[in-house]
C-alpha cells in the first residue's frame, strides 16, 4: 500500500471531471491536482509549447512526491504523453487510450467519430490507438474549437450554441457514427446538447474509463491506500476567480479550496541554481588562479 | 527626425489591424511588431498577469530601442496602460482612448455601445474615460468573449455566428445606440455580420484614430522618420503557423516574413543575470576573506 498522493493536470478547470470520477472510483486516494488556468487554452499551443508545459506541470507535482501522474488534458494526452513517460519515472496516465478503449467497447456498427481541440485531432492519436486494436474501425474525427470556451462561459443554452452543433456534429449524422468520443474534458457538461441533436449515438466521456484505469494500475502495483483520504489539494497558475465560479458546474460543489501558485517561480529557481551552479565553479577557479 | 522604430504588440494577430493602419498613414516608418500568441487569449487572465505579459512584451520591443510602443490589445490597453507608462520612458499609446474619442465625435443621439473581452469591459476603461469628456453620454458595455476565437477560426460565414451576434447585440438595440466601439482587434473582421444584424449604427475601429494618434506624438516630439521605411520585423512567441494562416485575413497579404522568438529566454537571462551578480559578489568576499 501507498498513501502518497495521485497527481492529476489540466489546463484549467476541465480536468475536475477526471478528479470527480477518482474521488467517487478511489475514495481511500489523496490527490494533488494542478489546473493551469494561467496558459489555458493548450488547444491552439504548437507541440513544443504543449510538451514543455506538461513537463513543467510533472515537476510540479512531483514536488509532492506523488505516485502516478494522470494527464487529465486530452491535448496534453494526444501531443505530450509519450514525452512524459520517457522523463518521469512514475506511471503516467493519459484520457486518450481510456476513450479509445472505451468507444470500441461500446460501438456496434464500427464507425466511430471523435471531437476535440485542434491539436488533439490533428494529432491522429484517436484514430490511430483505435485502428491498431482493430483495423476494420471507421474512425472520423472533426476538430470543434469553440466548444470549449462556450462551457467556460456558460453558454452552453444559447440558440447560437445549439445551432453550432447541428453545424459542426452533422458529419458525425452524415457519416452514421454510433459512438462519438467527446475527447476534450469540457465536453461532458454540452451532453445534453450534443445528444438531442445525435439522438441514439453513445457518449464516451473518458473520465469514467481513465478511473478504472488508474485503479487497475495502482492494484497492479500494489500501490493503493489502504489507509483513509487525508488530503486534496487544488492549485492554480492564475487567480482562482473564475476557475472557483466555473468549477461549479463541473464539480456541483460550493466548497473547493484553491491556492494560487506560479510555475514561473518555480522555473526560475531552477535556472538560477544551474546557472548559478555553473558560474560558482567558474570563479572559483579563476579566483584560485588569481591566487 | 528619429529613424528608430515604432514597437507594436498584441496578444497575436488581432494587432495586425493596427499595423495596416500604421503603415498606410505612416508609410516611411519602420515597426517591430510582436504577436505573443505562445500566451493568447489575454481576455481570460487575470489582471496582474496581463500586467506582467505587458512589461515582458514592451522589454523585448525595447531591445530594439524604439521610440515609441503601441499596446494594439484592447485588453491590455484597459488593464496595463498606466504601469507600462510608469515603467518606460517613451510614448505609450493604447487602443482605449482613441475607440473612446472617435465614439464621441461620431454619435449623434449621446448613446454608445461597447464590446470586448471580459477583461476589457469589467474594466470600464472605456466607459470612465468617455464620461471624463462628456458625463452626458450614456454608455452600454458586453462582453462578447466567443467573437475573438470565431475569428481566429475563420468562422464568421457561419449561421450559428449569425444567431450569436443577434443574441449578443439585442441589448444595444433595445437601448438604441447609434454608435458601437469594437473593443478588440479582431471584431473588424466581424463587421459586415454585425452591421447586418445592428444596421444603421456606426461601428467604430479604434486602429485608425490610433495611427491618427501615433502620427500626432510623433509630430509632438519631433520625432518622425524622414528617411524612407527600411525594415519591418515581425516575431511571435509560438510556431507562426497558424499565426500566418490567420494574419492573411487581417492583412490580405500572403508576404509577412515572421520570426519565432522566446520570451521565456529573455525571462531566463534577466532572472539569472540578476541573481549571478548577487552570488558573485557573495562568493567573491567569501573567498576573499578565505584567502
């Protein structure tokens, strides 16, 4: 058994959904989650940008010596995870592989759509996890970059938003998909929405499969706590203002603590002391040569 | 005369507008414009790192010793306006005023409307400074927060962007003004939509009246290039790709030569050059009074 903590990131508030979904899964497990809401949104970052922020993300968990990292960022998951695992020596988990798995579980017809960010559909993950299980799957993906901030403000029950859709989800009709990824953690709380124009098409939210798969990997290792939940601790990288008011509808909970933190102190800190490092050798040589 | 440049930065492309503008009034000038899309959107962050954002983009345009910086971000302009003019000691000039002044010189039955980002309407930059010049006039303000990323998704033709500016533009029918301040570079782009929907209402684009600006401090001081245009410098802090896909609409021109930049480095050496000369001081007396 491990009492140390699960790590979990996002790029803001969307990434609650997975901690929603561990806490019910996992109630025994302390969690340190880390919303970034000072670089949000990742969906429109270039890769580089995307991979350096997740690593400084780790680090910053890794501060609190937790056992396993969860991406909970399917941007960050499709770009940065393999990056990840090759720097960090815990088990890191990604929304990715646990949508996959899921909507190939669930689909009848063998047609699969999946939605996300820019950046997570151009990155062909879905699409290409999905065909090396099963190579017969029709998988069509769309990018819809609006969704996400329309849940962030609370739109997401305008006539405007409904027709938004029916605009960017009639491929998905078009192309007779039976099941659609939602593979941005914002998605979820547009359910509603998506499945009165989808009708009879199965929603995969990949919270509910990524829990299972950090329980399976925990057992695995025989790292989960026995003990009781004795902490949760939520971060964020700029003012939790509006993370607070969001959070809300993502958690129907009144009573989150947040702290405010900076990665860039923390950046900093590290780049002083390697340079600073560097620079003492070098004087103490050349005062030593004075000498 | 002074051939030195004039500094331009926004938040990524919605500036652009302004270096047309600049560029058509002020055609001899050279420009060293910086589009910070790494960290786009600023309308979503708090008002301290807007701040911040704002101090790190004006130290990079200052390498280049301008002689002049325009924030071309309306966000920016509301929030950061006076601590950059606390903090360098050239001509700074915001977006703000001059959508402001050219509002009042054009409504005729004392009614103006803004829009922006939620940043730049809770500031009521806009609305204070009108009511400085006539405290008659009444001033209806909105954030329409998805109207920048509808742009930037070259969205615009959509039915569902159609509905949106209806449900987002009621409220300045209802209250008939007859003049709407485009509160964000990228509404211009939205124009013939919301001209369509808001009809005889003159819409306001503060990129002109700033050129207007930039040319009378310039004539103030002195301080205007006479020589011919030798350069424009355009640099980003993310992969330009889409910078460039995106700026076509701005500019209609398919020739902009973008450079990447990281402000992170420039971050880095200003936080370790800082630090070392503390050490070396430190470690100097240290091995002084060792010896």
């Amino acid at each position: 058994m491990n009492s140390k903590a699960i790590g979990i990131f996002d790029s803001g508030v969307g990434g609650l959904t997975v901690l929603k979904e561990v806490k019910r899964q996992l109630p025994r497990e302390n969690i340190v989650y880390l919303g970034d809401n000072a670089r949000v949104p990742y969906g429109s970052k270039s890769k580089e940008k995307i991979k350096a922020i997740s690593v400084e993300n780790s680090e910053f968990l890794s501060k609190f010596e937790v056992k396993l990292i969860v991406v909970a960022c399917n941007t960050a998951s499709a770009v940065a995870l393999d990056h990840l695992k090759s720097k960090f020596h815990i088990p890191i988990i990604g929304v990715i592989e646990a949508g996959a798995k899921a909507a190939l579980k669930a689909t009848r017809n063998k047609k699969i759509g999946v939605i996300g960010t820019k950046q997570t559909i151009n990155s062909q993950t879905h699409m290409n996890l999905i065909k090396a299980i099963d190579p017969e799957i029709e998988v069509f993906t769309k990018a819809t970059p609006l969704f996400a901030q329309i849940v962030e403000e609370d739109m997401t029950d305008f006539e405007s938003t409904k027709m938004l859709i029916e605009e960017s989800l009639s491929y998905f009709k078009e192309n007779k998909v039976d099941t659609l990824i939602l593979g941005c953690t914002h998605y979820p709380l547009l359910k509603k929405q998506i499945k009165e124009f989808l009708g009879d098409v199965t929603l995969i939210d990949p919270s509910k499969e990524t829990s299972l798969e950090i329980r399976r990997v925990l057992a695995r290792k025989n790292n989960k706590n026995l003990s009781h939940n004795e902490y949760d601790k939520i971060f964020v990288t700029d003012t939790p203002l509006s993370f607070l008011e969001i959070s809300r509808r993502f958690m129907n909970s009144d009573t989150l603590v947040v702290e405010q933190i900076s990665l860039e102190e923390q950046r900093k800190e590290s780049d002083v002391n390697s340079e600073k490092n560097k620079e003492i050798s070098k004087i103490r040589k050349l005062i030593e040569q004075e000498v």
